[in-house]
C-alpha cells in the first residue's frame, strides 16, 4: 500500500521475511512462516505464515512496476521462486489452497492471494527468464473455473460468494470484507488488469453487496454483514470497520469500475478520519453513521497504526489510479471518473525511482506535473 511513496519500505520488509523462508527438505520447504490470528464467530485463527507466502511474490512484483531496481529484485528471485515451488506442492494434484494445515478450512482470501501470486509470480518468472510461468497459469485457470462454481452461494436475490469452505465441503456462506479480496487489483505486463476469480455477473453482485448499507456502516466497511448470525460492531472480525479492509474493497471496486460503490466507502473513511484528528486507528465500531455521530473508537484498537496509515495511501492514490510499469519505462493512469473528494493534487510520490506529481481535476481528469525523464505516459 506504500509502494507510491518509494519501494524501500517493501524491500526492506521481503529481505526480512525471506530470512525466515524454510529452505530444507519437507511440506513446509519454501514457506516463511507466522503466526496464527484473526478469529472470528464463523472461522477459526487463519494462518499469516500461508498469507505471508502468498503475497512475498507478488509484493516482489509490483514492487518492480514502481521502480525496485533489477539487482533487488534479482537478489530477491530465489525466495520468491521458493514461494511459487510451495505453492505448487502444497496445491498438488487438487485446486485449493487450504489454510496452513490439510484439515483447515478453504478460505476464499487465501485463493484470492495464491491466484495473485500464479499470475504475477508467472511474469517475474518468464521476466527472468526462469521456468515454471506456464504451469502456474494453468493452474490458475484451472482456479477459476472452479472457484466460480464452487463458492458461489445462489439465493434469490442473486447469490453470493462463501466466505470458505469446510473441510467436509460445506460452505461457509456468511458476508464478510474478506470477499472485497476477490476484487483482484494486480495488473499485468503494460498495465493490464489481471483477471479476477469471479466472472463479470459474480464480481457485479459482490460489489452491490458490498455498498449495500449491510455492509456499507457509512463510516467503511463492516468485518461482517449487520443481520449475519454473529454480528457485533465491536467484533474484529465480526462487524468492526477494519480501515484496511475498507481501502482494499475500494481500490477494488475502483478497478473493477463500481466507482459509486468505491466513492461511498471512501468518504466514509475520509469522515471518520476527521473524527480521529486525522491519525486513523486500525479499526473502529461498525455502528451505523448518523447525521450527527461519530464513529465509537474500539477500546482494543491500535492508534496511530502502521496499517491505517499505508490504508490512507491506498485510498488516495487509487482516485488518481496510477499504474506504473517501470521496466518498460511507462506509467498508465486511470482516475475515478466521479472524483468523490474533488479537486486532488498528490506529491511526493515516486515512480521508477524519481519523484511523481499529479493532479486530478473535479472532472476526474489527470495530468502529470512531475516524472522522470524518460517515463512515457501510456494510452
């Protein structure tokens, strides 16, 4: 989420994670490993290690769209080839990604997460010219076809996507922010969107129901729906307004072009930021907004957070939509039409390693106002 504001933060954070990798014989060869967290009533603790795993390649590769420089990440390659080999040989002959164990649930975060990695994982790989990109594309197809159909909830109002399944294949079908994962933000060689894991017709259903107020407090997006057994606003994953969550959802629906739904969420989190004095916790109460209220702070809630800071990033740099390709030595942008804030000037941004200023209109046009030499605007 800080990528915009330079690439050493992300650097600096995979060689720390790559010393832990396990590199010996076994199951767990290639896994770096942590802690499990983040109860909830539905699901058990998820595993941060099978997350962390995940996202090493594809944090490696984004990190080189914005201006990570060929030695880092060349130095890095072998940790994230690892990452990819346990990926492989944790999926084996099957589909799915179980969380850390093979009697864990299948969530559909952690999916979410390891097509991301097959794809980018894919490109850094043929980049390199390392083997391997064409299974993981394979097999990320192969994820999508049954994903679609395997956690997919049909109801009348248009269905749903589950929140996991059980080990013995029952769904879990609750709503919850973790579906915003599924509105995949990876972009591709020259800017292209990397395609999701739900089709057109899923990703439109999940992103009313994400604006729906169910899940829409008007101050971000609720960890779980409001009428979902369980429900409590104070819940951390059971109804509290996790920012973090709330600014991927939004750069999600952004990218999937529900700016209505994105702008809604935005301006929430944007309001209860002013409540807070602009120094925005991790999460607050999901209680629904009023006219006349605040957001109710969570009494276990870390503030100032690491997390909610690089979320205030995500959520303005999302309305310029800046997609960099450094290698290629181009930058795309793709500003929200609507311009839920206005008028928006951002600096002290860096892209391919030289500062990047731009502004958007109230039009929701952008122009450039700084850029390194020889960095071309793309169509």
């Amino acid at each position: 989420m800080t990528l915009p504001l330079g690439t050493r933060l992300a650097a600096g954070t995979l060689r720390a994670l790559a010393r832990t990798q396990h590199r010996g014989p076994g199951p767990r060869s290639g896994m770096i490993p942590g802690p499990r967290r983040d109860t909830g009533p539905h699901l058990p603790p998820g595993c941060t290690g099978t997350e962390a795993t995940l996202l090493f390649p594809v944090l490696l590769a984004e990190a080189r769209r914005w201006g990570l420089c060929e030695h880092e990440t060349q130095e890095l390659m072998p940790v994230a080839e690892r990452c990819l080999a346990w990926l492989r040989t944790t999926v084996g002959d099957g589909t799915y990604v179980r969380d850390s164990h093979p009697g864990g649930p299948v969530r559909c975060e952690t999916q979410a997460h390891a097509h991301r990695a097959a794809l980018l994982g894919a490109e850094l790989l043929d980049d390199f010219g390392r083997p391997g990109g064409d299974g993981l594309r394979q097999w990320a197809r192969r994820l999508r076809t049954s994903f679609q159909r395997d956690f997919w909830v049909d109801d009348r109002a248009g269905g749903r996507p589950a929140a996991a399944r059980a080990p013995d294949g029952r769904l879990v079908p609750h709503l919850s922010a973790a579906t915003a994962h599924l509105l995949d933000t990876g972009l591709l060689g020259g800017g292209a969107p990397a395609p999701g894991l739900l089709d057109p017709v899923q990703t439109d259903r999940l992103a009313r129901l994400l604006g729906n107020p169910g899940m829409d407090s008007g101050w971000g997006l609720r960890g779980l729906a409001e009428k979902e057994a369980g429900y409590n606003p104070f819940g951390h994953r059971a109804g509290a307004v996790r920012v973090q969550e709330t600014a991927i959802a939004v750069a999600g629906l952004a990218a999937a072009g529900h700016e209505k739904e994105a702008g809604s969420l935005l301006r929430g989190v944007v309001a209860a930021a002013g409540t807070f004095g602009h120094r925005l916790p991790e999460m607050y109460a999901g209680e629904q907004r009023t006219d006349m209220g605040a957001p109710l702070p969570h009494p276990a809630a870390c503030r100032p957070a690491a997390t909610a800071a690089a979320a205030g990033v995500l959520l303005l740099t999302t309305l310029v939509g800046i997609r960099p390709d450094a290698p290629a030595k181009t930058v795309t942008l793709r500003p929200v039409r609507d311009a839920p804030l206005g008028e928006l000037g951002l600096t002290g941004l860096r892209v391919a390693g030289a500062p990047f200023s731009v502004r958007v209109s109230r039009l929701g046009l952008a122009m450039v106002e700084e850029a390194a030499d020889g960095l071309q605007l793309g169509a």
